[in-house]
C-alpha cells in the first residue's frame, strides 16, 4: 500500500519519481522556480534601491539630514550595516545607471541581476551600453565579470605614449592663489607618478579605509586626495626626508594671538608662517594636538620673551588615548590616523587629561571644529554625538522594522510599481558555446565613438 509523505514546509508529496531527499521533482522543480523569482524580484527591488540612494547622494542628504558623514557611502555603511567597500559600490553602481537608461530598464524589470550591472557599470557609457546589455543578457554573472575584466586591460594599453614624448612632457608648478590656498601641478612619468599614486592611495587607505577602490559617487575624489595629500606631505617630512637637518626646520607653523583661541572668538591673528591667513576654528583645531610655545610680544610687535616649546598632550597621554579609543570615535568611522580632540578646549580651560580627550580623524575634526556636530561626554563616561538640529548620532542606529512576511511585501510593492516577475524573466540565453573574448572586446571598442543607438542595432558577436 502506498502511503501519502508530508515534508517539513507543510507540502504533501505522494509516490512517484523523487529527489534524492524524498520529494518528488515535479516539487523541486516547483521550489525553484521560486527561488529564481525571488532573485529577479531581489534585483528589481535593488534597482528600487539604487534609485533612491542616487537621488539621496545627488542632494546630499547624507550631510544635510545627518551632519558629520563624510560621504553617502560612509552614511550608507552606517545606517545599513554593509561593509563600507560594499556601501562604496553600491553608491557608484547608484550614480552609474543615472546615465545608462537601458541597462536601468532591465534591471527595473528583474532581467538582470545586481552582480551583472555592478560589472556592466565599469565600462558602459550612453554608446557602448546596449551592446553590453545583449551580452548581459545573454551570458552568465561570470561572462560578464569576463569581458570587462578584458576590455579595461586592452583599453589601458591602447592609451600609451611613447616614452620620449612623457618625459619631456614633466612638470611641477606650485603658487599661491588669490584666495591663499595652495595650487600644485604636475605632470610626472609614469614610474613617478604610480610610486606617488600608491603613496597617495596608501594615505586615502589610511584616512578613509579606501581599500575596495576609489567610489565615484561619494565626497569628490579631489577632496579626498587632497587630503590625502597633505597626509603623504607630513609623513615625508616626519619620516626623516631631510635627516640631516635640524627636527623643526620643516614644521608648519602658525602664530595665533591668545583671544583667537578663546570660545566663540573670532578676533585676533592666526597666520602661518608665510604671511597667509587661516580662520580662529582652524587655528583651534590645530591648536588641540599640537606643540606650544608661547611668546610675549612688545607694544611695537617686537619679541620680548619665549617659553619653551611644550606638548599640548603629553607623549605618555596621548598613548594611553590611542589605547583606549582605537581609532576616530565618530559613529561609524573608526579611522586609526587620527587627531586628540579637547571635548573642552585647553584654551577654554579644559583639561588636557583622558575624560576630556577623543580621538577623531581629520576629516571629523574638521567638521567638529566647523560645527557640523558637537560631542560631550556623559556623566557614565559614555560619548553623545549631537547633530546641529539636537539630534542623537547614535553609535549603532535602531534596524527598520521588517514584515513577518517579507517576500508578500515585497511582492506587493512591485506589484503598485507595476513591476511584474515572470520565472523565466532572468535565465541566461547561453547555449554553452565559449565566448570569444577577443572578438567581443574589439566590437565594443570600435563603438566608443559612435553616437547612441536610438534604436534596433545589429546582433553583437557575443556568445
């Protein structure tokens, strides 16, 4: 006698052919097809996503609605809970389909996945993108990641010069601007400049945990190497560039008037060395770890009298403080180069003891300093970060509330999108011919500079 089987899910499955856990094939093949809308429901929903991280980039809600992010990929990372390399591509995948109408349009509809378009957005531009997109569709996330891979490298060698023409061709030119801000150019040859991109990179990778790759869709990337910049400038100098001069020769210095210091003060002098001006905040942020020397001066500007130079925070704190903290102690940061901060400026008559010391990176002690938000330690000893608008910057934010039925929500709002999965909507065309790399490659390449196709084009040589 034949018996009915009831699985674990609830399903009953009667006799007859069977997988090798029991359940009939009919089921399994039933289970998933499931699974497969699910995903192109997923990538739809993804696509949802992206447009509202663009738009939220593109207005620059990260700094506006919550002060003290340094990017939308920093915020991202944050309030998500992704990986901060992960929350970079997101946003740049975001910015990318901005410009690429037709790869949006298939990723709207569920036909291609994520990983697909995260590829396709190194290399697609308004020309070259429904060429890509045939191939996308027709190939697997692995073709995908294949052929771009391919394309940047033969497009990186068709870009070299000769060599003669690069090293007559180098540069360096420095000047101060009108505004007094420091301009430099160069042009450098290429075993120069990939020895100074690697430095500067290391310095990105240092202040902003640039590991993953530069994104383009968060703070500039000039801020960003600027900064970096300045970093790799005093690493030089601290790591002994000129060994055989004296330590102070190459410090920068700058001569602050005491009221210049002192809270809510914007009067006095702070002047650096070369004669150029820089803001009372800016002097106060230097102000909180640094060297002191403290001079009298005459009626008649003239040098009366100099203190010995001292540290602003003893060598013995400032180790206990890097112990403690680990790094920049801004939510979600934790940046290990940092600065000590005064909670209450020494200026102020703040203690320059561990309760009224954190660290912060450079980009948070800026911001700080220009009263993007504000800190103060709690009678517990905890830290409360405050946004300008008085709101708490919480250390780990409050996960949104999720449905017991996800997958019927998600359903049901690409439904009111009229977004419609079909199951065979996202299966790859592939026959399981291999793919010509090389053919494929040179076809895009003699499409960089051809206008965009406004309608059917012919078939790519892809697969």
């Amino acid at each position: 006698m034949k018996h009915a089987k009831t699985t674990k899910k609830g399903s009953r499955q009667t006799s007859g052919t069977k997988g090798g856990s029991g359940c009939s094939v009919s089921y399994l093949e039933e289970l998933g097809e499931q699974i497969a809308v699910l995903s192109a429901q997923r990538d739809a929903t993804a696509y949802v996503e992206l447009t509202r991280i663009r738009e939220f980039d593109e207005n620059e809600g990260w700094f506006a609605a919550y002060s003290g992010f340094l990017s939308c990929a920093h915020w991202l990372a944050w309030r998500t809970g992704l990986d901060l390399g992960a929350a970079r591509q997101k946003v740049r995948v975001a910015n990318a389909l901005g410009q690429l109408p037709l790869i949006s349009k298939e990723m709207r509809q569920g036909r291609i996945s994520y990983s697909k378009v995260r590829a396709l957005t190194r290399i697609a531009t308004p020309e070259n993108e429904e060429e890509l997109l045939h191939f996308a569709l027709d190939g697997t996330a692995s073709h995908v990641e294949r052929l771009v891979r391919a394309y940047r490298s033969v497009e990186r060698k068709t870009k070299l010069e000769e060599t003669e023409v690069r090293h007559a061709s180098r540069y360096c030119h420095t000047f101060i601007d009108d505004d007094g801000m420091m301009v430099i150019k160069a042009r450098l040859e290429p075993e120069a400049g990939a020895a100074f991109r690697l430095a500067l990179e290391a310095a990105m990778e240092v202040l902003f945990e640039c590991s993953q790759g530069e994104a383009a869709a968060e703070d500039p990337i000039e801020h960003r190497r600027a900064d970096a910049f300045a970093l790799v400038a005093e690493a030089a100098l601290n790591g002994g560039l000129d060994s055989g001069t004296r330590g102070d020769r190459y410090q920068v210095v700058v001569h602050v008037d005491e009221t210049a210091l002192e809270a809510g003060e914007q009067e006095g002098a702070s002047v650096l060395a070369d004669g150029q001006y820089v803001s009372a905040e800016t002097a106060r942020r230097i102000a909180c770890d640094a060297g002191k020397v403290t001079m009298t001066h005459a009626p008649d500007g003239s040098v009366v009298d100099v203190g010995r130079k001292t540290r602003t925070i003893p060598p013995a704190i400032r180790r206990a403080l890097d112990h403690r903290d680990e790094g920049c102690r801004f939510p979600g940061c934790g940046l290990k180069f940092c600065d000590a901060h005064h909670i209450d400026h020494w200026a102020d008559g703040g203690e320059t003891k561990l309760d009224n010391l954190i660290l912060l990176c450079r980009r948070h002690h800026r911001a700080l300093h220009e009263g993007q938000f504000k800190v103060k330690r709690l009678g517990s000893g905890d830290l409360q970060f405050i946004s300008p608008k008085g709101r708490r910057i919480h250390e780990v934010p409050t996960a949104p509330a999720v449905s017991n039925d996800p997958a019927s929500v998600l359903i049901e709002r690409l439904l009111e999108d009229g977004i419609q999965i079909e199951p065979m909507d996202n299966l790859p065309t592939w026959d399981g011919t291999p793919i010509d790399l090389n053919t494929t490659v040179q076809y895009l390449l003699s499409t960089r500079n051809r206008p965009s196709a406004t309608g059917g084009s012919a078939e790519t040589p892809v697969l």
